[in-house]
C-alpha cells in the first residue's frame, strides 16, 4: 500500500509529524519555530512560489496555523537526510516539551 502523505515515506519523520499532530497548541507552536529555525541552520530555503500553493489546500490538520504549515514547507523542502536529522530534533525536543 502506497502511504500518500509525503512525510509518511521516512519512520522517524512520520513519527515526528506524529507527535506534532498528538501535542497541546502552544508545544506545536513552539515546535514549529523549533523546525524553521532547524531548517535554515541546514541551509533550506523555501521557494518564494510554495507559500502561495499551498494556501489552496487547506484541508490538512496542519494548514489551520500559519506557522505550523510554514515549518511544514520547510520540512518538505528539504532533502531526504535533513529532513530524517530534523527529525530525530523535532523528537527530542518534544520529549523536552513535555516535560516542562
């Protein structure tokens, strides 16, 4: 069976996105700038052309914040073995959300 979310294709980022989508509002925030900021330490830049495409689709759990979705495109944009190491990140720092 074909997984037709494009972060369902890697584990780790599959259960990143996971425990994004299970967190309170504020951590998803917080998380959210967490993946932007990871992002663009790795040297990803999105495509000024994406932000504008994806406003059409907001049917994804993620498209309800504007930031959110943003880390989201960052997420996608980047390669295949930034996007496993951001999420191994994204996993330790939830685990540190949580505990707070």
């Amino acid at each position: 069976m074909d997984n037709k979310r494009w972060y369902d294709k890697e584990p780790t980022l599959s259960l990143a996105i996971s425990l994004i989508k299970n967190s309170k509002e504020d951590v998803q925030i917080r998380c959210a700038d967490f993946i932007k900021s990871k992002a663009q330490d790795y040297g990803v830049v999105l495509n000024s052309n994406l932000f504008g495409a994806f406003n059409y689709v907001l049917h994804r759990w993620y498209d309800n914040n504007e930031q959110i979705s943003e880390a989201f495109m960052y997420l996608k944009e980047a390669d295949d073995e930034t996007r496993k190491q951001i999420a191994i990140e994204i996993i330790a720092f939830l685990e540190k959300a949580e505990m707070v």
